[in-house]
C-alpha cells in the first residue's frame, strides 16, 4: 500500500515556520524621491495630449452661436465688421 510508505507530509519539511509578532526589527527611514524637469515637462506633455485628444475639434455651441448672430440683421453693422477685420489683420500679423 502506497499511504503506508513513511507517512508523507508536505508540511512537515518546512522550517522556519514561525510568524513576526511585532515589528521591532523593522528599521524607518527616511526615503524620498526627486523627479527630473525633464519628467515633469514630459508628464505637462502628456497631460496636454490627452486633454487635446478628449477635446473636440469642432465646438458645435460656439458655430451655433456665431449663425445665430449672424442671421440677426442688426448683428451686422460697421463696428463688427471692422473689429472682425482688425482681428483678422492682426492674426496675420500685419
């Protein structure tokens, strides 16, 4: 019979079985870490990434706004159309 062979007992060779009971042999330290510029540029980065990919490229409140101004007849008159020209002329840079 093979249960009769010397009593197998896969715990009885493990050594070393007792638990910490305190935590007298634990040391404290003092750790820190230091993250490089070049880290945080790359998290700031990063960061700008994701928000400009979960941004839409098209703001459909904003077109909606800007028709509705449009169709109004008295949106349209001297000093718009010359504040929208300046604004033109200075992205250009001229």
């Amino acid at each position: 019979m093979i249960d009769k062979i010397g009593g197998i007992n896969p715990l009885s060779n493990v050594q070393n079985t007792r638990r910490a009971n305190g935590v007298e042999n634990v040391k404290f330290g003092n750790d820190s870490i230091s993250v490089s510029e070049e880290a945080k540029r790359m998290a700031a980065l990063y960061y700008m990434k994701e928000v400009a990919a979960t941004t839409p490229d098209v703001r459909a409140d904003r077109i909606a706004e800007v028709k509705a101004k449009i169709q109004d007849p008295s949106y349209l008159n001297n000093a718009v159309l010359e504040s929208t020209a300046d604004r033109i002329m200075t992205s250009f840079g001229l």
